[in-house]
C-alpha cells in the first residue's frame, strides 16, 4: 500500500466521529463529502462532488472509503452493501504505484473466466449502478463479453475493465 494511501486511511480513521452523528433517513453528504475530499487529498487528487439526488439509506457505521484505481473512488457501507463509485480530477502526475492492488494484470491474459462472478456496473457522470451476473465467456482488459444475470435465459454484453469487473457503456 501506498504511504499516500496509507496516511489517507490514518487520516479518514479520525473522521470517523462525524459519520457517527445523528441518525436522519438518508445518508449524511457532508461527513461523505469530507471523508472523500481527504483521501482524494492525500492521493494528490480532488473528489467530485456527489450527486445530491441520490437517496440511500443512512449507514448503521461510519461509510469507508478506498481508491479504486488512480481516478476513482469507492464509498461503501458494508452493512447494507450499497456502493458508490467517486470520480477524481487535477493531480495528473499523481499517478499510483503500478503495485497498487488495484493496478491493472497485464492485457494478454484473460481476467475474467466462463463462469467466474463479475459485478457490471453502469456509470454516468450523475450516477453509478452495479450489480451482479455471470461470465458466459472469457475476457481481456476491454473486450466485451456475454454475461448472464439473474434471468438465466437472456444475455447482456459488457467490456471487461478487470478482475472480476465489467462495464455497460451507454
């Protein structure tokens, strides 16, 4: 793990308290907002403010917050597994370390097996949805495959971005 990752996570541990607060029926933005802005900050990044529309329920523990990757964020609540993914901006030579544990498998290789769980998501600049199906063939970094979701009869088609990760383009 990064010292920049790491110092991010020492820092958000501390933020903890404000997500703690008072419990409203959705989730409380502004300990988000902060808890984002933090990471996105030590990673030598901004956080994109998240779409205020969004209404999910409030969090029983505090939201945590990881890099997905060198321009993207994750806000997670474990308890009730919803996910939110959070877009960065600025810092171009802040690139992460290529042994980051989420840096990309060479592109030769498939990352994604026939029958092996991939989470599809669909991604706006507003919003971000995911959910889960199954690989109906193997995939590389970028090619679209077939997938199957809970209705075992029909098929879907998503480009692989990982292990395990594929996305629906609009």
């Amino acid at each position: 793990m990064s010292r920049r990752l790491s110092a991010a996570l020492a820092v958000c541990a501390g933020l903890a308290p404000v997500a703690a607060e008072a419990q409203p029926a959705t989730e409380d933005w502004q300990a988000i907002d902060a808890l984002t802005a933090t990471v996105a900050s030590a990673l030598g990044r901004t956080a994109v403010p998240i779409d205020r529309r969004i209404r999910l329920a409030r969090c029983p523990e505090p939201a945590t917050v990881s890099a997905i990757d060198a321009n993207t964020l994750a806000v997670r609540c474990v308890p009730l597994g919803w996910r939110l993914r959070v877009a960065m901006t600025g810092g171009a030579g802040a690139a992460l370390p290529a042994t980051a544990p989420f840096a990309r498998p060479a592109p030769s290789a498939p990352v994604v097996r026939r029958g092996d769980n991939v989470r599809v998501s669909i991604d706006t600049p507003s919003y971000s949805i995911s959910y889960a199906a199954i690989a109906v063939e193997d995939g590389r970094v970028g090619e679209t495959i077939a997938l199957r979701g809970s209705d075992r009869k029909s098929t879907l088609s998503a480009t692989v971005t990982g292990p395990g990760a594929a996305r629906i383009d609009d």
